[in-house]
C-alpha cells in the first residue's frame, strides 16, 4: 500500500477533475482523461457518484469458499443468454406436424411442432445444438452451484442473525431453480421429457382429493391434452425467470446490507470487515469467473452430449426408455419413489383409490425437506437462545451438533439420490436391482443416523486435536535426542493466523435449563419447551471442548519459550528438565 | 442348293414308313430319360446328402451329450430339480436359430449358473455350432438359422432404405428401449437380470434373438413382427451405429444419471477448482512500476 502520494489521487477517485499535489508544490486541476469525463458526465446527470463511490470500495474477504455462490450467478447468466438464443427458434406448439429437417431417421414422422423445432434448433440451426447444450449443462450447474453455495453457508453459519431471511430466500431461490430445470425438461416433447410428465401427471393426482382436479387443470383436461407445453412454456421463460431475477436481486442487495462475513483472524472482529475493495480486485476476480463459468459450461456443451433427443425420438404414451431418470436434481424424490413400499400404501374405497405409495415420497417427502431447510435457522436460533449478530463464521468442527445435523441430513439426500440411479448402477456393476432396494430402505433410516454419530464425535476429536496445537504446538516431524540417549518430537507453535482460527470462537455451550418452579413454588409455564430446548441443546451442544483461557495460553507459551531456549543451551542439566518438562 | 434339297429329301424319305412313330417315341423316351438323368439328383446323391445329415446330426448329439445334457436332458427334454426349479428348459421345438444365437454368442454352455447367462467367447467350433445346431432341430420343428438376405437392404433404392430406418426405429423405439434403453445400451432386469447392449451385436444374432426370444425376451415370430420389420430394426440399429455422436462424446447413453455425474464431477470440480485458484491469487497493490520514486 505504499504508494506515491501523487499515485495516490489519481487512483483513489473515481471523478478526474481533482486537484493533485505532493505535499510541495501548489495543487493544480488536472487535465480530465476521457473515463473520467464520461464519469462526471454521467453523475451530472443521474448523480450516482455518491452510491457508486460507497459501493465501488465495498470491501469483500477473500476465501475460495464465498465464490460457490457466484457459480451459480454466473450460470444464470449463462443461462439467460443461451435461453433467448433458444427461443428464437423454439416453438411451444402440440400441433402435429411431418418432420421433414435434416435427420434422416425421423423424416416423415408425425411429431409435435414443439419437438420438430427443436430437432431443427440441433440440426438445422447454426451453432443451435451448442447453445442448448449449453442451456442445459449450465441448468445442471446451476441448481449444483446453488447446493454447494447453501452447504458453505450453512457449514460456516453464516445464515445465523442477521441473514436468516437471506437464507430463506436462497431456499426460495433453490426450490424455484428445480422447479425451473423440470419445466425446462419438459419442454422438447422428446420420449423422456414426456415420461417425465407423465411422472408428474402421476404425481400431482396423487395428492388425496384435489389431485384429479389439479391434473385436469394442468393438462387442459386427461393427459396429454394440448395446452401443457405452452403453459410450461410460459412459466419457463416467463414467470419463474422474473421470479428467480427478483429474488436473486433481493439476496445480493441483503448481502451488500448485511455486508459479507469473514473467516476469524488476526484483525477481524464482528464489527469490521478485512478484505479487498469492489474496484478494481473485486470487480476483476468476480467478472473474471464469469468468463470462466462461461467456458466450463462452453467445455461441457461441446464436448458432451446432453439430452439427445433425435435418439429418444418423439414423445408418444407407448413408448419408453431403460434408465428414464429426472435430472440430478430430482433424483432423490424419484429415488424415494423408487425404494417406497407399493402394495400396502395403496387403498381404494368407494371407487376412490388414494395413492400413499405415490404421494408419500414424490410430494410429501419433498415438502418435508424444503420445511426443514426453511426451518434451520430458526430452529438452531430458537435452542441456542442466541440473539447476538454474527459476523464471523464458525469452522464445521468448531459446532459439532449443527455439522452433525446437515451431515446426516446428506446422507438421507445422498441415498436417495443413489436409489434414483438404481437400475443404472445395478447394470454397472453387476447387482440385482431388488438388492439395492433392500439395502436401500434400510439405508436411508439407519445411515443418517449414524452419519449424525460419526460426524458429532469426529468434530469434538479435531477440536480436541486442535486444542492441543494451540497448546504444545504442532509436530515439526524433527526428532530429538536428548544427552541421555531419549528421544522427543519437537513442537512448534502454530502459525498466528491459524491459533487465531481456533482461538477466536465462541465455546459451544449447552443451554441451562430454567428452574420448573419460581421461588414460590409456581410452576414456570413454558417448562415443557425448555427442557425439550435444554434436552437438544445438551445433545447439539454438549460435550465440545472449551477454547483455552488467556492464562492456559499464555503459560504454555511461556512453556514453549523455555524449552526453545533449553533446546538451544546444550546444557546437559537443562536437558535433563526438559525431560522432565515435556508434557506428552 | 440342290445337294441341300437332295439330302432333305432322303432324310425325309422314311418319315410316313410303318415304324417312324415307334422310332420317333423311342427317341423321345430316351430324351426325356436322359435329360432327367443328367438333370435329376442321382439316387446316390440324395443318399449321400441324407447319410452327411444323419451324421452332423449324430455327431452333434455326441456333442449334447457332453455339453449340454446335465442341464437340457439327454433328449432335450429339459430337466426340473426336485424343488420345481428348472435346471435346463426344454429344447424340443426351439430350432436351430436358437442354438446358433446361445452358442455362437457364448451363453451357451454356462460357465456357472446364474440369474443369466452371459455372453462370452464361442467355447464350440463353428462345425460343432451348426452340428449341435442340426441336433437340435432335429428334435422337433423349429425356426432356422437365418441368412444374410433376410436383414439385407440390397436391391433398395435410397428412398426405401431411408424409410425402412425410419420404421425400423418407430419399432425399435416401441418394443425395444423399454429393456434395451433408447440407444441400445441395455438395461436392469429384476434379481439382477440385464438387458444387454445390442450396440455391437452382430445383425444375425440380433435377428436370432428377434426370432427365437433367449432369456426374459419376448420372441418376436415372424407373425408378431414380420421378417421385413426384423430388417427394418437392424437397419436402424445400423444407422445409428454409423451416424457421428452429433452432441459430443455420449458418455454410454446411459441417461441422465451420467449426465448428473459429470455436472458434479466435471463442471462442478472443475469450477470449485478455479474458485480456489482465483482466491489464491490476489492482487499485489503495491507493485511499483520500474523507476518509479517512493517519496
């Protein structure tokens, strides 16, 4: 940062006309270059120096992890691009019409106008099968950038106060994405995006009572009807777009209000922020990584194939592929689908039948998880009675209970999601499909439980190892030997910034249950809900281990200092107390 | 020209004399016999071929009795174990189409049993093959080895043989992706069953399995989908096979499920990866251009 003074004007501001000076000679008005013109001539009249000059040195901490979430913004980007270039040609139509484009082994066929053009948007348009390649790829990486965005955020808890809402809206945000990638698979008429409506025609007349109803309304009367493509189209291209720009626009503007958090280090407190400006680091890391988001989806769009639709040929309800999957991101409801005893669900009285087979994982399941992602913040907020702002994040290891909650809660998603792809890992490594069904409903019970276990235990012993460095210091690897022939390993203490990691944080502490009685003997009226509180918060909370007083450090310092300065004497009687000394 | 008339006229001299009719069937008994004789297939002949017959038969029932009878019976009567499991199925009647696929494919004998039969490495000979073949079919009528002529497009003018692929895909799409998945790549069956890929499978074989039915298959007979459609869905397998992979590399055409592994795998890996590079390099802000005077 030791700039020139004279440097120092010219870089700091955004207008040009400011007057420059070395601190010797008289300041003069400086010529305006052409930017800095263009500049003034625009704040003259729109007067957007003031925000721009707040926003554009809007500081940012710098951490691989607070990218995830620009992924999937970039992929939307990518995706608004690669869409418009797609409906130029698309056509939202179920009317029949002869295929008569350039791939041979379908001219002639009577197919929908909605497949014909899509057909021709890979065969006969320039560069079209690219883009919709792209499309899809960056769809793909969109709702996975999202996942991994929601999994940094909630491992850090960063969505504690004051960004519960943020958090909401990223659920929002990632319930509207799925609902996005669905319509948009839909959309070619091709054989699987077919059965995946007639999947979703199932499913919507499994919901009791108005699931017929909310069928016939869907598909403009019995499946297929006419009308469902273009309403999928126009909720595709038109509703939940405008939905999901709104929204993102309302979490980034909440992200500038809230300001970024920061990992704990030397120098960052819940009240500032450390990092680099908007202008220019910013601006050059985040613009940079769209050019590279758009890449890697290029890369993806013209080097694999997604969704060949010449090869699953026209929708028609008599045909049907092998392996006709979702997209990965509706994997785990149709893996719960998959796996979800049939028979016994299934009632029929009055000539009504009630599909719980059906309703229970593809619809009810769903909702659930939604709920419960909804609910996290509130839920970790309202058992640790925490109303203070957060600012700085907490290592996974450092809240076993929560790491231990989101853990198990992946194992359930991630074993659903395997059962989704049953049948194609049955033919990929030669097992029976029953097989895995079996494992699988016992799996998904049993697995994240002990996912919870394992992960709750695993955190407590790295904050117990932790502990330690930051106590004797980590293990150099360098071997020593004392004049009496014993051997030691010779610690060092950790980095600062690293000891600054582990010390700053607040020790995870379970919450103390209220007196039942006041001192009157009146029962307290919200005892029941405290000690339910008390009871998880024991569980979530408990058993961590304490960050080390000021005191502790300080005398294994201290200690650490004094075996240094024995180590470097080779006096043998000094030798000999560090034997004695040495704490393992 | 007169010595031409004077031998006509003593060449005719005799043909209203009293044995002219005799002479004129005599010589065309003769001709005819002659001609069926020289036409007709020697009695020795039609032994001979009848004895080769009787042999490759024989010699492919030596054969059975070796490699196929612990399992189909000694007579290919087929065998049912004590709990009402069948060992080997009854082989009376599955024609000689049926041998060639099971064993021209290698599923046949079976290296172990199981939920099915693999195909592997032809353990016979192609003599033995058509031997065990000829046995087989011996044992009651059934369909026979088909030939090249049966899935052959020849004699097709371009316009026909487009539009066979195009009806040999409408059918392929209906009665086959089912099990064998939209590009042939093959699917799960129950306990562990599979539907294999037919990508690579020889157009014969394809047409045996159409024909004959192995395993869980339903047997496409030539009343359910006629020869001219058995031909029409290897024409379109085969156009398919030799059509680019116009996205890009088809991953198996396997579905989305591959699909999802590479978004995660690939594009997410790849993007976390330059996540982490571009948080690793930031920038130096203070950097001096050269000669430049710090005051």
């Amino acid at each position: 940062m030791s700039t020139t003074e004279t440097n120092g004007a010219g870089q700091s501001s955004v207008a040009s006309q400011v007057a420059s000076t070395n601190g010797a000679k008289a300041s003069s008005a400086k010529k305006g270059s052409p930017v800095g013109k263009a500049a003034n001539w625009a704040d003259e009249r729109l007067g957007l120096a003031g925000a721009a000059k707040k926003n554009l040195r809007k500081v940012f901490p710098d951490h691989w992890s607070f990218m995830l979430g620009e992924i999937a913004l970039w992929s939307f980007v990518v995706l608004l691009i690669t869409g418009v270039f797609l409906t130029l040609w698309y056509r939202p139509s179920m009317a029949e019409v002869t295929y008569t484009g350039a791939y041979e082994p379908m001219r002639g066929l009577h197919v929908s106008e909605a497949f014909a053009s899509t057909v021709d948007l890979s065969f006969d348009v320039r560069g079209g099968l690219l883009m919709r390649q792209m499309h899809h790829w960056a769809a793909m990486l969109f709702i996975a950038a999202m996942l991994v965005h929601m999994m940094r955020v909630y491992f850090t808890g960063a969505y504690r106060k004051p960004r519960e809402l943020n958090w909401v809206i990223g659920v929002l945000l990632l319930v509207m994405g799925t609902l996005e990638g669905f319509t948009g698979y839909s959309l070619p008429d091709d054989m699987l995006s077919g059965t995946g409506i007639r999947a979703a025609d199932g499913f919507v007349k499994s919901i009791p009572v108005i699931g017929t109803y909310a069928s016939f309304f869907l598909f403009d009367g019995e499946f297929p009807g006419s009308a469902v493509i273009s309403r999928l189209y126009t909720v595709h291209v038109l509703l939940l777009p405008g939905l999901i720009l709104g929204l993102i626009a309302a979490h980034m503007l909440l992200l500038v209000y809230h300001k970024h958090t920061q990992w704990p280090g030397p120098g960052r407190t819940e009240q500032n922020v450390v990092g680099y400006p908007m202008l220019p680091v910013y601006a050059a890391k985040a613009g940079g990584f769209f050019f590279i988001v758009f890449g890697v989806t290029a890369l993806l769009g013209g080097l694999f194939t997604l969704n060949p639709i010449w090869a699953y040929g026209p929708y028609d309800p008599s045909k049907v592929t092998a392996g006709s999957q979702p997209d990965w991101y509706m994997g785990w409801p149709d893996g719960a689908l998959r796996i979800f005893p049939g028979p016994p669900l299934e009632y029929s009285f009055f000539g009504v039948t009630l599909s719980l087979n059906v309703f229970i994982p593809i619809i009810l399941l769903p909702t659930i998880a939604i709920l419960i992602l909804l609910a996290l913040p509130f839920v970790e907020a309202w058992i640790t009675k925490d109303k203070r702002e957060h600012h700085l994040l907490e290592r996974p290891r450092d809240a076993p209970g929560r790491t231990a909650t989101m853990v198990a809660l992946m194992t359930f998603y991630g074993l659903m999601w395997m059962a989704g792809g049953n049948d194609i890992i049955a033919i990929t490594f030669d097992l029976s499909i029953n097989q895995i069904t079996y494992f699988l409903r016992v799996a998904v019970i049993v697995g994240p439980i002990l996912a919870f276990i394992i992960t709750r235990r695993w955190c407590i012993s790295l904050q117990r190892k932790d502990k330690e460095d930051l106590l004797h210091g980590y293990e150099t690897g360098i071997i020593m030997r004392s004049a009496q022939g014993g051997f030691s390993e010779r610690h060092e203490p950790l980095p600062v910034g690293k000891a600054y990691a582990i010390a700053q944080r607040d020790p995870d502490r379970p919450v103390e249950l209220e007196r039942a009685t006041d001192e009157n003997g009146v029962p307290s009226p919200t005892t029941r809900s405290a000690r339910l509180r008390h009871r998880l918060s024991a569980y979530l909370h408990g058993g961590g281990v304490d960050t080390p007083t000021r005191a502790e450090l300080e005398k294994a310092h201290a200690h650490a200092a004094h075996e240094h300065e024995l180590e470097g004497s080779g006096d043998d009687r000094a030798l000999t107390a560090r034997g004695e000394n040495t704490p393992h | 020209m007169r010595l031409l008339n004077r031998s006509a006229g003593r060449l005719t001299r005799g043909r209203r004399g009293p044995l002219a009719g005799l002479v004129v069937l005599l010589l065309g008994l003769l001709m005819t016999g002659g001609l069926y004789s020289a036409f007709a297939p020697s009695q020795q002949a039609a032994a001979d071929q009848a004895t080769a017959d009787d042999e490759l038969v024989a010699q492919g029932r030596e054969l059975f009795l070796v490699g196929c009878a612990f399992c189909h019976g000694k007579n290919g009567e087929g065998i049912e174990t004590s709990d009402g499991q069948q060992l080997g199925p009854v082989l009376v009647g599955v024609g000689a189409a049926a041998v060639d696929f099971q064993v021209g494919t290698g599923r046949m004998p079976l290296a172990a049993p199981g939920q099915q039969g693999p195909s592997k490495k032809q353990a016979y000979s192609d003599e033995e093959r058509e031997a065990l073949a000829a046995y087989v079919a011996s044992l009651g009528p059934g369909p026979a080895i088909p030939s090249e002529q049966d899935w052959s497009l020849d004699g097709l003018t371009d316009e026909e043989q487009e539009e066979a692929v195009v009806r040999g895909g409408q059918i392929f799409l209906t009665n086959c992706t089912a099990c064998h998945n939209f590009a042939g790549s093959g699917g799960a069956m129950p306990e562990g069953g599979y539907a294999p890929n037919v990508r690579e499978t020889e157009e014969q074989y394809v047409y045996e399995a159409l024909l004959t039915g192995p395993g869980q298959m339903p047997s496409f007979s030539d009343g359910n989908l006629s020869q001219t459609e058995k031909r029409d869905v290897i024409a379109y397998l085969n156009s398919v096979d030799e059509s680019p992979d116009y996205g890009g590399l088809t991953l198996g055409s396997l579905g989305p499920v591959v699909d999802g592994a590479v978004t995660w795998v690939v594009g997410i890996g790849v993007l976390v990866g330059f996540a982490v590079w571009i948080a690793a390099h930031t920038t130096r802000t203070d950097r001096k251009k050269k000669g430049e005077v710090t005051t």
